[in-house]
C-alpha cells in the first residue's frame, strides 16, 4: 500500500511539473506593448494609439466583436474610478493575428470611451484570451481644452445644418498648434476636431465660408509660410495649400460670386521633376535694382597698383572728430 501511494505520488510531482511547464510559457505567449501618438491632446481631438500584439499562443487571434479575444482599455479620471464606454467597439473590423505572427493595431480611444473633461487620465490596455488577461504598461493622457483663438456662429442656433467653428490654440511638443473644432448647434456634439499644424502668432488666423459651405481656414505656419485649410460642413477635410507672403499682405476675401480667394501670397507649386513635392516659389528681390548700375565687383583679390617711383605725395588724412577740422575766418 505504501509503494502505491508513493507511485502516485511520484505521478502527481510529475504531472505539476508538466503543467507547470506547459501553462508557464501561457503566461508569455502573448507579448502587449502600445503607445499613444500625442500624450497631449485637445478635447475631443481623436485619441489615437498604435499596439503592437505578438502572439506566440500556437493559434489565430481574431479581435473584434465576435472573434475569440477582445481589447478594451482601462481608463481612468481618478483612482480606481473608470471612465464609462460610448458602446461603440474599439476594434470595428475584425483582426486576425496567426500564431507566431506580430500585428500592429491601431485605434481611437475617443470613440470607445466617454473622454469628455479636460484633465489627466491613466490608461492600461487589456487583451483577454481565454479566461486570461494580459496587461500592457500604464501611461498618462493630458487633455486640454486649448485657448480659443476665434469663435463663429453659422445657421439657426435650432437648425440641424447650424455649426459653431472654434479656432484653438495648444502648446505640444514646445510648439504652438493651431486645432480647428465644429460643433452643432441643435445637440452640443462635436463633429470633427483636427489639428491644422504649427502657429506662429504673428499673424491672426483667419477664418470665411463660401457659398458652397467650405470653411477655409488660413494661418501662419512659418516665418515667411501660411497654410489654408479647407473642410466641408461636417468637418470631413479637403485639402491643405501653402502660400509665401508678408503678414501685412495676405488675406481671404469673398468674392461677389461667394467664392473665397487667398490674395496677396504666391501658392508654392509642385516639382515637375519630382510629382507630389511642393516646390517654393522664387520671389523677387526686396529693393529691385538696376543690373548695370551699383554691379557688385568681381570675386578674387583687389588690383594692386605697383608704386611710384620718387618721393611719396602726403597722403590726405581725415580729421577723427569735428573738434579736429581746421578752421578758417
């Protein structure tokens, strides 16, 4: 009886250690590391984060609704105190992550979450697989609602086409930013906040609509750079220009057709040589000259003369101050 007993325990020591070996590894067979893109934001600027997900599990991930692992994020205001989702998925489109493979996934935290104060947020990414949690690092989130720079009403403040257009200004990166924001009027929610780039505060941002409802938003990106921003009525983007003018020049007008035009910039154009890349435009000198007058003279050493032969005529010299000149009566 004793023999039997030591015989199965012989048998349990080794099935633990089996099953301490085999389910060991589990806890590393899924390697989570992520990042935010701006660990400052505006409010209600997109969220975005990139993970990267390494699944040495020995099968296929499948995130999504209704695959067999899910993502979701643990966000927090204040200590232990979780912000509550939107019940939109983070993951929309189903991912699938062969085993042995490794996957960047990238999303939007602000559609999945209620991040809707400015404030400082802690965020910890959470990948469940079969009953089994694996957790990413923690790392800190600064909303700001930024300082508006300008602010425009457009429509009837109960019409469903009503818009309220904020130009806002954040500092990110030890560079100041400019963000443009479009709110309805009818319910208060935002529907579309984008970062229009780099300000330079010389110039005050300028802002019209035309008559087809594009806003066209112009603003000093560079000392001697502006860029115009143009985004349709619901905010989607249409496309960027980049000018070269004196800030006392440029402006947006309306035209009596109600189109708007940028006057006083040149519009950098694109390289022949090279498609897709913009190209400065060459601007003509400050103070215009004329070639044959004042020309600069030739580069290289000055001609020297050979000395005169005799004695040396004095040489005029000019008195150092006033108090110095001669005077006659």
């Amino acid at each position: 009886m004793a023999r039997i007993r030591g015989y199965d325990m012989k048998r349990l020591v080794i099935l633990l250690l089996f099953w301490a070996a085999s389910s060991g590894p589990v806890l590393a067979q899924i390697e989570l590391e992520w990042s935010l893109a701006n660990d400052r934001t505006l409010l209600m600027e997109p969220i975005k984060a990139t993970l990267t997900i390494a699944n040495y599990s020995g099968k296929s991930l499948s995130l999504g609704p209704h695959g067999n692992a899910r993502l979701r994020f643990d966000v927090e205001d204040q200590p232990t105190s979780l912000v509550r989702e939107t019940g939109r998925p983070l993951v929309a489109r189903p991912i699938v992550i062969p085993a042995g493979d490794t996957r960047e996934v990238e999303v939007n935290l602000l559609d999945a979450y209620r991040i809707v104060r400015g404030q400082t947020y802690m965020l910890c990414p959470l990948l469940e697989v079969d009953g089994t949690r694996f957790m990413g690092r923690r790392l800190a989130l600064e909303v700001q609602p930024g300082l508006e720079v300008l602010n425009r009403r457009y429509g009837m403040p109960d019409s469903r086409d009503g818009r309220v257009i904020s130009l806002r200004q954040m500092n990110r990166r030890r560079m100041d930013r400019l963000f443009f924001r479009l709110d309805s009027t009818a319910d208060g929610f935002c529907l579309a906040c984008y970062d229009l780039g780099r300000l330079i505060r010389f110039f005050v941002p300028r802002l019209e609509r035309d008559r087809d409802g594009v806003f066209h938003v112009l603003h000093q990106s560079a000392p001697d750079r502006f860029t115009l921003s143009r985004l349709d009525h619901e905010g989607t983007p249409l496309g960027v220009a980049f000018y070269i003018a004196e800030v006392g020049q440029i402006r947006l007008e309306r035209d009596s057709e109600g189109a708007v035009h940028v006057v006083g910039g040149t519009p950098f154009e694109e390289d022949p040589e090279r498609p897709g890349v913009l190209s400065a435009p060459s601007l003509p000198p400050a103070n215009p000259y004329t070639p044959t007058i004042g020309e600069l003279p030739p580069k290289g050493p000055a001609p020297t003369q050979p000395p005169a032969r005799g004695r040396a005529a004095p040489r005029a010299t000019t008195p150092a101050t006033p108090a110095q000149e001669p005077i006659s009566w």
